[in-house]
C-alpha cells in the first residue's frame, strides 16, 4: 500500500506509520470545486510526506497541523478515513502550495485522483456554468435567470472561499429570515463537510470556522432592517434571490463591504430569477446594461480633500443559467423539467428560458417588444418613431414626484384613436426610482423647452392630463399653479384617477387583433417606459391593482392619458405568434419520448 499524490506515487505506507493497519481503502470525497479566480490559479505537484523519522522529531510540528480540512486550490477536498483500522485512525490531508500535509493517526491510506469513478462520494462539484461564475473577477457578479442553474449552491461554495484566513467575515442575504432555512440546511452539508470542527450558531445565523473565520446569514425584511448591518464590515456580501431585493437594500452593502484584514479579496455576489419587486432595477443593471458573460465597467469620480480627482472603476457582469445548464439536476430528476413547461406562459418563460419580460405576478402580460418588427407594427407595441401628421391630437400626462421620479410623457392620437407615445421626460437619478428633486417650476420650464424644440410637438396645440393631487392647495400654492406661472405657462386639467378602470384601459389597448395590430404603441426611444412598464407586478394585498411600492410613475402618468380616450375591451384578441420551442412540446412524438431524455 503506498500513500501516494494525484500525479504520482508517494512514500510506501510502512514509512509513514509502519506496517498493518488496513486496507486503506476507505477515503470520501466530501467536496471537491473550482477555486480559481483569476490569477490564483495554483497548480498541482508532487505530494512530500512526512517519514517516520520526520514525524517523531522534534521539528515535527509543520506536519502535526490541526485544520482537518483536506482543500485543494485547484481541485478538490478531500478526507480519508481507514474504516478497518483498530484506532479508527484517519488521514487528513491539506495542499498548500504544492505540499502535502498529514496529520498523523494510525493505519495507512492511498489517495487516488479525487474523482467520483474510484467508488467514493463527491459532496458537491461545479458544473460547467457554476464553474464560470466562481472564476470571474469583477466586483459584481449576478448568476441565474432561470430555475433549475444550481444558483444557491455556487453562492454557498463561493462564499468559503476564504474561510481560512482568521480576519475573513462573509455574509449572505434572504429577503426574510424564514427564507433562510433551506440556505442553512445545505450549508451544514456544504460547510461541515470542508470544515467537519466548523460550527453553527441558530440564534445568530453564523458559521465559526477553525480558522476564526465567519460566515453569517442575515435577512432585510424591511427597508430599514439595512440599518442593523451599520458599522459592520463584510470581505463577502452575497445576495440569493436579488430581485425580492430594493436597490437602496442592495446598494448600501457596498459601504459594508471593506477587508477584514490583510490579504483578503473584497466582493459581491448575487442570484435571480426574473419577477419580484426588485426586477426592474436588477434587469437594468445587469441584463440591459450589456451582454451576457462580458463586464460591464462603470468610471466614478472621486474629488480628494486637496481637490484632486481621482476616478474608481468597477465592473459587473451578468452570467446566464438554466435547467438545461444543471446535467446533474436533469440526470436525477428528469421530471423537474417537466414541471417547469407546464408552468403558466409567464412563469414558463421566466422559470424555464430565464426570460427577463415575462415572470411570475407581471401586470401586463400582453406586452411585447420585438425589433424585428418596429417598421411594420405587427406584434410589437415598442415601434421606431416616424413623423406625426399634422392633424394628429398630441396629448401631455404628468405624474408629480420630488424625493421620487416625475414623469411626463408626450403622446399621440390618431384618427382611429390609437395612442402612441412618441416623447417621455423622466425625472430619476441612475438609481432607480429615486427622484432628481426638482421644483416644480423648474419641470415647466424643460417641458417648455421640449415643447418648443421636438419636431413632432413643436408649433401643436398640446393638452395636459395630470395626477388630481398636483392641484391640492392644503399647504399653499399647489403644484400646478406653480407650473402655469409666466414665463412657462404649463397648464392642466386633472386626470381621472380611477387605479382598476385606467389599468383595464392599458389590457384594451395593449391586446393585439387577429392582424397583430394594438391600440397603443410606443417609440423605442422612450427607453424608460419600455423598461418599467413591463416590470410592474400586481400588489400581494390588493390583487386587482399593481404593487404601488414599485416604480409606477411612469405607469400613472400614462393612465391619465389613456383615462381620456378610454376604449371597450377588444370583441376577439389575437394569439401572439409561438416562439421558439427548444423541448419540442408542441411536437405530438416529442411528449411520447420526453421522459426517455
């Protein structure tokens, strides 16, 4: 029996601790991953371990190490068990660098390469796609859009990164503390399994490590549960299920995520499937923002005590996963994927093609965006903008909003009553849903200005519909009479503010007929209704109204206009063309083999 290393054979085991003691046979693999960030990627080599006569002397102390991990930079962890030998002795080995060290117990051992064919058990192993997200090496890191890609799994294991460094502190987030629970089950697996001395403590949500090192669980049920993490610092901030997430929740980790110490890689990581409160700003900053797989890089400039301005990159990056992504979900439960096409079309698309427009709750399921069809009309409501005729109606809503989003919108009616919406005027900051602070007085004046410049409005008779509350004069001067003062003159009439009837005007319009033709279109240069319309969700609470918490601006100010030309519920909608069927399902013979995958 010889104790040997992946790429070649050691000392013969009668060195090591003598002769007998077992077989040496009974070694399980307990986890085994992908550590390699870049530039830390640490090859393997020929394995030194300790004689006898290394052991018993007094220089012995670099072998007697007392971590009882087994980790490997590149490959895996492991720990060896003899099951025949009468001390029950194990070994425990641990690379660092490209030395092995074993802790000495009876018996003998042989390690082989750590692969699962060799009849011992891998706890847990990156997939192809989870292995990328654990490489990349920007700041941000966004995994998943779809069910099924192992998303909690990779935020797990990546979060033990550095679990070996004593000043390390890491920290994952569930939206609820009750979220938490299965995070928690799969980390005692996880984390017992590389760490078997690691301990758990329930009440505070935290894994200690023999190394001093932490991991903690925490949840943000409410906006201010941000505040609890004041004062506190984190090397690793991890987000499962960002989208149940604000982006004031999220972005204020940034300031908690500073190194413990020396020597530790500082960063975040998060997880998502498409729909819940926080879609939109989540799909803005990582789906639209650029491509799947490459970084996003943004330039902030920092101005100095002494005046000098310095200027900060950071990146981010979207990395896409799927079902289809997960072989060893798909191998085990052929069933899952299954379940997940006979979702709901909404759900399907989101659950199973990790598709950002349609999810789980979304309001306006009707809503589609194909530029493939922007010349034509057909099946689309996003169209490119074209010259409004002169005899058009060209109608101005406005939604007031200070510490919050205004908007103004500018649009078109034509003779058949179609309502196009050829001009917007957002008031928000990069952050979503958080208000540029404007005066009211201020607004007048820009929309004067578009009004005076835009080629399709200028020289037109323009009609304002607005939010009621606009005209409230309980504390002075209202809003709109600051609008309509000289020199800008914005005048207007109030909006009829009925929620249920103004949403049913948008589910009217937005139908398409048996032509693929709707009642309402918008300019693909209107980039901010294209992106927060589709995003709204229907309220928990009050089930026929959307979620009033979510960036809705927008939405209220167009449903003023459309409360001005209502129109009845079309007779016969038309069925949105089907799109691609990757499964095959709507193929009779497909449905009969599908289980034979």
């Amino acid at each position: 029996m010889r104790v040997s290393s992946d790429e070649g054979d050691g000392e013969p085991a009668e060195r090591l601790y003598g002769k007998g003691g077992g077989d040496g046979r009974g070694m399980d693999v307990l986890l085994k991953w992908l550590w390699g960030w870049q530039g830390l990627m640490q090859r393997e080599g020929q394995a030194h371990s300790p004689t006898k006569r290394e052991w018993d002397s007094a220089d012995a102390k670099p072998y007697k190490h007392t971590h009882t991990l087994a980790l490997r930079k590149v490959r895996g962890i492991v720990r060896m068990r003899n099951r025949r030998s009468v001390h029950k002795a194990s070994v425990v080995g641990r690379v660092w660098g490209r030395r092995w060290i074993y802790r000495k117990t009876g018996g003998v051992a042989e390690m082989k390469d750590n692969d699962v064919n060799g009849g011992r058990r891998v706890v847990w192993s990156p997939q192809e796609r989870q292995a990328e997200f654990m490489q990349r090496g920007e700041y941000e890191a966004l995994y998943g859009g779809a069910a099924g890609g192992g998303k909690s799994d990779a935020l797990l294991a990546e979060a033990l990164r550095q679990a070996d460094k004593a000043c390390y502190r890491g920290i994952i987030f569930r939206k609820t503390y009750p979220q938490l629970t299965e995070l928690e089950d799969r980390s005692q697996t996880l984390y017992k399994g590389a760490y078997p001395a690691a301990r758990y403590n329930k009440t505070k949500h935290c894994w200690s490590f023999p190394s001093g090192a932490k991991i903690y669980f925490g949840a943000m049920q409410h906006k201010k549960d941000r505040l609890n993490y004041q004062g506190k610092h984190y090397d690793f901030v991890g987000f499962d299920e960002l989208t149940q997430f604000s982006f004031d929740e999220y972005s204020y980790m940034f300031s908690r995520n500073r190194p413990g110490g020396k020597g530790t890689r500082v960063y975040i990581r998060a997880t998502a499937n498409p729909g819940g409160p926080g879609h939109s700003w989540v799909k803005q900053r990582f789906i639209t923002a650029g491509e799947p797989m490459k970084p996003i890089i943004e330039e902030h400039k920092v101005k100095k005590p002494d005046g000098a301005e310095i200027i900060i990159r950071k990146s981010r990056v979207f990395i896409p996963a799927s079902v289809f992504d997960n072989k060893e979900l798909l191998r085990n439960d052929p069933e899952y994927l299954a379940s997940l096409s006979m979702l709901p079309t909404a759900e399907r698309k989101a659950l199973l093609y990790g598709d950002w427009n349609s999810f789980t709750g979304q309001v306006f399921t009707e809503w589609r965006d194909d530029p493939e069809h922007y010349c034509d009309r057909r099946w689309t409501h996003v169209i490119a903008p074209f010259e409004i005729p002169r005899h058009w109606e060209i109608v101005r809503g406005f939604d007031f909003g200070y510490t919050r989003p205004f908007s103004v919108g500018w649009y078109a009616v034509d003779t058949k009553g179609c309502i196009y919406r050829i001009r917007e005027y957002y008031g928000c900051t990069d952050k979503a849903n958080e208000g540029i602070r404007l005066e009211p007085s201020v607004i007048a004046e820009n929309i004067r200005k578009i009004e005076r410049d835009d080629p399709n409005i200028k020289g037109r008779n323009v009609y304002g519909v607005a939010d009621p509350s606009i005209f409230d004069k309980s504390r002075g001067e209202s809003v709109a009479d600051l609008m309509a003062r000289s020199p800008n003159f914005i005048i207007w009439s109030p909006g009829d503010n009925a929620r249920i009837s103004g949403k049913m005007q948008y589910h009217n319009r937005l139908a398409f007929n048996s032509d693929g033709e709707a009642m309402f279109y918008c300019f693909n240069t209107c980039r901010e209704f294209i992106r927060t319309i589709p995003a709204l969700m229907y309220d928990e609470k009050n089930v026929e109204d959307i979620d009033t918490t979510m960036e809705d601006h927008i939405y209220d100010e167009c449903r003023y206009v459309l409360m001005e030309h209502p129109i009845a519920a079309p007779v016969k909608r038309g069925e949105v063309p089907a799109g691609d069927d990757p499964l095959e399902q709507r193929k009779p013979e497909r449905a009969e083999s599908f289980y034979m995958m």
